[in-house]
C-alpha cells in the first residue's frame, strides 16, 4: 500500500465498527471547525459517563486543578476548546487501545504531567495545551492499532522479538510510523497546527518549526517517563535524548532535580488515578 492510499485509510478510522459511538458522536463534534465551547459542553453534558471522566480527568495530577473544578463549562473555560478537545479524545480512543496496547493510557498520561511540569519551568503560558499534546503524542498507535489490528499485533511482537523499537517495526511494515499516522488523523480532527506538529516531530524534534520548545519538552517527556517503566511505549527501551531539544530546552542540573522530585510525587498521585479508575 503506497503511503497515500494508507493516509486515505487512517482518515477513514470513524468508520470502523470497533469504535465506540460515543467517540463516533464526539468525533463529529470535534471535526466540525465551528463548535462552539457551548456546543462541545453540551455534547458531554448530555453524557453523565463521558461528564464524569472529564470532571476526573481535570481534577487528576495531570493539570493541576486538584478537587477545584465542578462542573464541565469550569473546566472549558479554564482550560480552552483544545485542550477539552484532546483530553476527550484521549480518554475516548485510549480506552480502545488497551486491548492491543496495555500500558499506553497509563504511559500517555505519565507523559503529560511531566510536560505539564516541564512547561512550567521553562515559563511557557499554556502549560496545559504542551499536556494535551503529550497526551496524545502516541496517538498514531491507537490508530494503527485500530485499522489494523492483526498487522499491529505482528508489530508489537517483532519489536520484542528483534530487540527493536516499535517505530523501527512500523516504519518496515507500513513505511511510516505512529508519528506521521497521528498527524495525519490530528489534522484531519482540525487540530491547531501547533499540536499537529508535536505529534509528527516528537521523535525528530529537531524538524519542529513553529513549537521547537513544546515539541522538545514532549520528547524529553517520553523518554522521561519510559526510563520511569511508567506504563508501556511498545517496547522497553529508553531512546536517547535529540541534542537539539536538549540545547532547546537548556534544563540546568537544578531543573531537572526538581523536574524529577516533583513527578515522583505527581506519578504516585496518578498511579492513585489509575487504580480508581479501574
């Protein structure tokens, strides 16, 4: 299959009777570029599961609100239409994924505290919208995963069993990898391009243009908490750190130490999330 006829593939993802209707139903709240923040509060107003897992979601380690938002249009104003927008998508289409990918959920949310952590120290103003993108920067999995399924067993399987990593194993079975599959399908949802680009460049961030400092912080981030064996990536192995993004960054020893001491406290916290969620 040539790489545009494999896009046109992934794009069709919302067709697939593996999806649960309440994703088919958001999905077109979020692929239509007018929603409106009512609208979108609406849509999870009208569903008490979905209201209760946002209202969980927000008040979790992940973004630093803990037990001080109440209700759905707190969370949208404080928060903004992106950021609601991924986290929908993230506790919708994770859950799908744990059947093929055990791990993933727990690895993306690991990663979006500690990107959450990282913004803050370097200042950035929307540290909440660089945790929505490491939320979702293993998103190409869940799609690959969910189109092809059989395919990506043998994936996950040949990873293991060469000792390599699942981007290796993808980029042989379908010439791309999860990066390019999640900006493909992030696009097609109208992402900003901003959140576009991290999920494309959060293994070369070096090629990140318009967010070179959000897409390194979601790099480290990754490796961050796979060295932590925080839930799993598709494979066991720590990639190591793009020089690029480390010069980005320009974390001193200090910000790391108090990076690290503070995600010791955030992830046991999460692990709590986890275990109640279950």
């Amino acid at each position: 299959m040539d790489v545009q006829a494999l896009r046109s593939q992934i794009e069709k993802i919302d067709t697939l009777p593996t999806i649960p209707g309440v994703l088919r139903k958001l999905l077109v709240v979020i692929e239509n570029p007018k929603a409106s923040l009512n609208e979108v509060g609406g849509f999870i107003a009208n569903d008490p599961v979905l209201t209760s897992r946002v209202l969980k979601i927000v008040n979790s380690p992940i973004y630093g609100f803990p037990g001080r938002i109440s209700s759905v249009s707190q969370a949208l104003i404080l928060l903004g239409l992106n950021v609601v927008k991924g986290m929908l998508l993230g506790v919708s289409v994770f859950e799908a994924m744990q059947k093929t990918m055990l791990g993933l959920w727990e690895h993306s949310l690991g990663c979006a505290i500690t990107a959450r952590i990282l913004a803050q120290k370097k200042g950035l103003t929307e540290p909440e919208e660089v945790s929505v993108a490491a939320l979702l920067h293993d998103i190409g999995k869940v799609v690959l995963g969910l189109k092809f399924p059989e395919e990506y067993k043998k994936i996950m399987a040949e990873a293991e069993d060469k000792g390599i990593f699942i981007l290796e194993a993808e980029k042989k079975h379908f010439t791309i990898s999860h990066a390019e599959a999640g900006a493909w399908i992030a696009q097609k949802w109208n992402f900003p391009r901003n959140l576009v680009e991290v999920i494309e460049y959060h293994h070369k961030p070096h090629l990140s243009n318009t967010v070179p400092v959000q897409t390194a912080i979601v790099h480290l981030s990754d490796i961050i908490v796979r060295a932590k064996c925080f839930g799993f990536a598709g494979d066991n192995f720590v990639p190591a750190v793009n020089s690029v993004a480390w010069q980005t960054l320009g974390l001193s020893e200090t910000d790391l130490k108090e990076t690290l001491s503070e995600l010791e406290d955030s992830l046991s916290s999460a692990e709590d999330f986890l275990l109640s969620e279950a």
